[in-house]
C-alpha cells in the first residue's frame, strides 16, 4: 500500500509508524485507559485488511481515532487526537518571522554571508533571500520527510538549495545554446531569430544566458565554440562588401586587411558585451549569472580557426579585468572559464600553445581559467570531452535515439551531500559499527535525493519556457509535463561528501595520503560510488558521485560535530572539514604529487571532482605555471590554482592585506576596509578559495571561518 502524505506525495506504508504513534499516546494515560499490544495490532490490522492500494495519511489517522472510540477508551483517543493535532500544529507553525526581519535589518549574518555573489542589503537581492526563508521553513516542516529534515538539522548530510526547493526548478545544466542560435528561440514571449553577424550572437547568448539563471538555482556552463560560425559569417559579409565597394580600386591583400581589421573590432566587441552583459546583468536570484565560459578547441571543428580567435580575445579581456566604480581593473566574478588542454594546445611544441599561454598567464593574474585534461576525461568519459556544470558537476555519458553522445541539453536535478566525518566519530574505529552506519545514511541520501526527483515529476514545460519549449534544455509542447528528462539517465541527481581525510584519520589514525589511509579510502570511496550505480540500475535515474566545492558546507559539518562531539585534534579543533577527496592543505606534498594522489579520486568521484594547488607569488612565477599545466594535461582531469597574494579591488593593490587596531581587514594602501571589495588568501585554517569578508569579526573568529 502507498501512502499519499498531506504535502502529496507518496510514500510507502510503514505500519511501525503507526504503532509508535499510538504507543506515544498510550504512555501519557493511566493503566486503564491503555490498549493492549494486541489491542494495537487489531487496529493495525483494520486498515491493512482495507486492502487499498493508496490511502491518504488523514484517512489513516481517523481509523485510529474511531477504533480506540469503539474500544471506549475515549482518555487515550483524545490524547492521540491532540497528539495529532500538535504535530499539525509543528507543521503549520512559521518560525521565518524572526529569520525575516532580522535579514531586512541586516543583522542575518548566516544568510547574509551564504553566498559571497549577493548583496544582502540590496532591496531586490533581499526580496530572492526572503523568498529562500520561506522555502526553507516550508521544506523543513511539510515539504520533507521529517527524518529526512532531523537528519539536515543534526548535520548528517546536507539537503542543498532548500531555499528554492519550494519551486519547481532543477540545479545547474549545460545550455544548448548552439540550437538556440542555429535555430532561434524566444524570450518573454517575442521571437529571437538566428543571428546574422558574430555580435548579434554575442548579445543575444547573454540574453540567454540572463533568462535560463533566472529560472534555476545553480549554475550553468556554455561551450563558446557555436560562436565561431557567426564569427565566419561576419568575415564574410564585410568581405562582400568591401569587395563591393572597394574591388575595382584596391588589391585583394588590401581588401582582406581591411576585412581582418573589421572582423578584429567585431570580434572585440563582442566579446566585451558578453563579459559585461554578465557581469552588470541581475536575475532574478539577486545576483549576476553563474555562468562557465568552456574554451575548447576542438581539433575536429568546423570552426577551429575562429574559435581560436575567440578564446584568445576571451583570455586577453580577462588578463586586462573589468573597472569598478573607482576605474580600477580587477578580476570579476563571472563568468567562470575553463580551458581544455589538448594535443595542440598542451604546452608541448602545438600549434596553439601561444593560447595556453596566454591563460597561464590569466591564471596568475586572475586565478582563472581552470583547466580541463581532454587526455584523462576521455579517459573518465567513453571518449568524450564536455563542460562541467555551472557547479562543477558532471553529466554521465548518454546517447539519444541515434546512438549520439548528447551533453548539452541536459542538467542536474539536485544535490545531497553526507558527512563523513560525522560516522567515523560515532564509529570510533570500529570498522564493522563504520560500514553499518555508512549504509543507513546512504539510504537517507537516496530519500533525500528522491525528494528531489519527485518535485519535479508531473512539472510541466510551462513552468520556465525559454528552458523546456525554447531550446536551452528542450523544446516540448506546452503544457507537456518534463517526467521524460528527469528518467533514463537524461539528468542526474548528486551524492557528495565532505572530509574523505577526516574519516580516514579518525578510522585508521592516518591521513588517506598513507598506504593504510588510502587502501580505507579508497574503500569508502568505491562504496559511494557504488551505491550510486546501483540506485541508477534499479531507477533508471542518473545518480553521479560529486566532489562538491561548497567550501561553506565544510564549516557547517564541522561546527555541528565540535557543539555535538566537543573538540576532537585534527578533526573538529580546526573548524572545518577537508573538502570531498582532497588532501588536507597542511600535510607537506607538492602541487605534482597533489594532483597525481588526487586523480585517482576523481575517477571514482566521476560525476563531479575538482583539484586545487596553492602557487606563491604566480605572477613572477610563470614558467613553474606553466610547467604545473602541461603536468595537467598528463595526469589529472580537472584542476585549478590558488595563490597567497592578497588582493584590494578597490585601488588594486596586490600585496598583503593587514589587520587593523579594530581588528578589521584593512588596505595599507588605500585604507579600504570594505571586505566585499577585497580578497584576502592567506590561509591560517587552510581553505584555499576566495573570501569576502564582513565587518565585526575577532581576528580568531576570522582565522576559523576563512572558509565562509
């Protein structure tokens, strides 16, 4: 029998549930007021042999209510009534008000400080943060399953993005953008054709780009290679035209220079409106497009030669920066680029290692592009060379009805992520408690994971159009529900995990860097990986093992394990866990033995895995860049850099940023003290991305929460 739950979901009968429930009610009356066991199971028994395949969960309770009626034992059926009507009460109550306002006055921190690409104080990115607090407490008390909720609340995995689970909308994807061109689309109900000149391209893949953000809630990639047909035909209408013009009068070397001068301003321009589209567009999440620029020249395309030319402008425009108010360049946030290194272009005598170049360079001004191995992904991926997410999650290969290897188009349902560390504290070495408890949780991932999944059954195409009818995942009929896309491994569902070290030091008292830690973790690993396997063969749905970057998620584990567990050396003591697989910053290994030990994982970890190295001084240290990129190429899959400069935004100043008399973040060169307007990357807790600070902290508070 299912069970269809107040919030309309299904769920299977557990008749344990109901037993308890009616013992809870039983312990609170006096001895002749109770019901016996068999009492209890003959009530049970009523609603089994009803024989229904669905029931509704009130329907249930009042069988209940009436057998204990007919028992007379009318003190207990009022005692379970209001127990029921207590949990409705649980259920119904809003505990956002506080949450709320506190966020309008500006004194929510935890919120405030989620998400470093918001502006809390601004009206419109308050209205998405009110609207998140509200979801989030809709989930937690009626969406959820209520272990599923306790099982958030208490940090044995994390439920993500509970602040839009309220809606119908997925996670992250890869835009098809090259149908979307090719074949037009619309947006805000008026008809975008396909675009006649390389600039028009431009413009209309932010436009893009502005509406697919506004109708998800992570991040999303495009492979700028479908530019470079638009590219060729703007060098061939001005070479029309100025043979037109200009045939009779002048050489054809002439004619093809001016045609090469035209096509360079164009290429600039265009190029520029997508770095500033993005970057001074809002959506309606409150913030600017998440969104990956993935460079990659494709030996095979058509369009090698142009796309070539647009990489290139692409890193130059990001060497050179975006100005701020004040006029000064520096790194802006979006887009993310990724650059593929190949035969041709990995810094081993190709044709386009000038490129590569050019984004070693870009790397160690502006810590982007990460870079991408077409060796080892084909390796990884049946062959196949393709974008992550905007989260850095990875599809799985999937062929269409042709038999053809289809990538984009498709997105990411969800992400559940467990803590690892959490179970090896409560298993305190004993492997047989540890693999016990592993399995329980990984049966809390999968529900977790379904939830999500069924809130996007029965969606229809016409809850976001320019995704499912305008091409940016598909083109169905309106009103044609989404179920297709959700099956068959179309899409994917996440499992990460946080802190692959801790577990593995608390279990074998190592770090998974030593042959016995890594003989355990890669046990753990493997079983993860496993489990999602197997939940794809019995559902049919894409489950994918994903190495998370959610740097804040690390803290949150942590700090829930140090209140529950008290301070335990080199696990909580820290405040933070080590990220998914990587190796804990403060062991002694080099960026090369870092990479080659972390590869490993990222085979396994195939459904999301990115490693970092932490480079000083990268600026005057290019040739080392360069060397660590072409060992990239040979050895590792997906891989970024980090570096211990500081940085101001404000005046750019790029050396270190102190800490004042009123312990704040202070620029010695222009003062600022704007931490939104500056990065700091010294690492004393060992976390290696960026950081954006807020005002207020202790400088022990800032040397526990850099990983925010």
């Amino acid at each position: 029998m299912k069970v269809i739950k107040r919030d309309g979901s299904t769920v299977s009968y557990d008749r344990n549930k109901i037993k308890r429930a009616i013992q809870k009610a039983n312990a609170e009356v006096e001895p002749a007021e109770k019901v016996s066991d068999e009492t209890i199971e003959y009530i049970i028994s009523c609603i089994e042999t009803k024989n229904r395949s669905r029931m509704l969960v009130e329907d249930i309770q009042d069988i209940i209510e009436q057998k204990l009626m007919d028992e007379k034992k009318f003190v207990l059926a009022k005692r379970y009534i209001i127990y029921r009507y207590s949990r409705e009460l649980i259920r119904r109550a809003n505990t956002t008000d506080d949450s709320i306002l506190s966020l309008i006055q500006n004194r929510n921190k935890d919120v405030m400080e989620e998400n470093s690409n918001k502006n809390a104080t601004v009206a419109s990115t308050q209205r998405d943060l009110i609207a998140g607090e509200v979801s989030k407490d809709l989930t937690k008390r009626i969406l959820l399953p209520e272990k599923i909720s306790k099982a958030h609340e208490e940090g044995i995995l994390h439920f993500h993005d509970a602040d839009y689970f309220l809606q119908p909308i997925f996670n992250c994807c890869l835009i098809n953008i090259g149908d979307m061109l090719d074949n037009g689309t619309v947006m805000n109900g008026k008809l975008i054709e396909s675009p006649k000149s390389f600039q028009v391209a431009c413009t209309v893949m932010t436009q893009v780009i502005a509406a697919v953000a506004s109708s998800q809630y992570g991040g999303q990639s495009v492979d700028v290679r479908h530019l470079g047909k638009y590219l060729r035909k703007s060098y061939n209408k001005f070479k029309t035209k100025m043979t037109a013009e200009y045939g009779d009068t002048v050489s054809e070397e002439t004619i093809e220079n001016m045609v090469r001068d035209r096509l360079n301003d164009e290429l600039r321009s265009g190029v520029q409106t997508i770095q500033y589209q993005i970057n001074t567009l809002m959506t309606t999440n409150g913030q600017s497009p998440f969104v990956t620029l993935f460079l990659n020249l494709d030996k095979d395309d058509e369009y090698l030669k142009e796309n070539a030319m647009i990489v290139e402008e692409i890193l130059r425009q990001r060497l050179e920066g975006i100005k701020n108010e004040k006029g000064v360049y520096i790194t802006p946030a979006f887009p993310k680029l990724i650059y593929v290194l190949d035969e041709h272009n990995c810094l081993k005598g190709g044709e386009y290692d000038y490129i590569t170049e050019l984004a070693v360079k870009c790397s160690a001004k502006r810590l982007y592009p990460d870079y991408i191995s077409a060796k080892k992904m084909r390796e990884n991926y049946e062959g196949n060379v393709f974008s992550c997410m905007g989260c850095r999650s990875f599809l799985t290969p999937w062929k269409d009805e042709n038999g053809q290897y289809k990538f984009e188009g498709r997105f990411n349902q969800g992400v559940v992520s467990l803590n690892l560390p959490q179970i090896g504290i409560l298993a305190d070495g004993d492997e047989e408690k540890f693999w016990d408890l592993l399995e329980e949780r990984l049966d809390l991932c999968y529900e977790a994971l379904m939830c999500r999944h069924n809130a996007l059954m029965g969606v229809t195409s016409d809850v976001s159009p320019v995704h499912w009818q305008y091409g940016a995942i598909a083109r169905l009929p309106k009103g044609e529900p989404i179920d297709k896309l959700l099956l068959d491994g179309y899409s994917t569902l996440s499992l990460g995990y946080i802190g692959l070290y801790e577990v593995t030091k608390l279990m074998k008292g190592c770090s998974h860097t030593e042959p016995t830690g890594q003989e355990f973790a890669l046990r753990v690993m493997n079983r993860l990986r496993a489990a999602t396997d197997q939940w794809k063969a019995e559902t049919g749905i894409g489950f994918g093992l994903y190495g998370s970057p959610a740097e804040s998620l690390c803290y949150r584990f942590a700090r829930i394990d140090l209140e529950r567990f008290g301070s335990i050396p080199d696990i909580t003591d820290k405040g933070y866990y080590t990220n998914s697989y990587h190796v804990d910053v403060r062991e002694n290994i080099d960026a090369f033995s870092k990479f080659r030990f972390e590869s490993q994982f990222q085979k396994i970890s195939s459904g999301g895995a990115i490693s970092y190295v932490e480079i000083p001084n990268m600026r005057n240290n290019l040739d080392a860049l360069a060397e660590v990129v072409r060992f990239i190429y040979d050895n590792i899959q997906y891989a970024e850099f980090n570096t211990k400069s500081d940085y101001c935004h404000e005046c750019g100043y790029d050396g270190e940023i102190l800490i004042n008399d009123d312990n704040e973040w202070e620029c010695p060169q222009c003062g600022n003290k704007d931490h939104a307007k500056m990065n700091v990357t010294r690492r004393t807790c060992g976390y290696l991305g960026e950081n954006f600070w807020n005002v207020g902290k202790t400088k022990e508070i800032k040397a526990r929460v850099l990983h925010l």
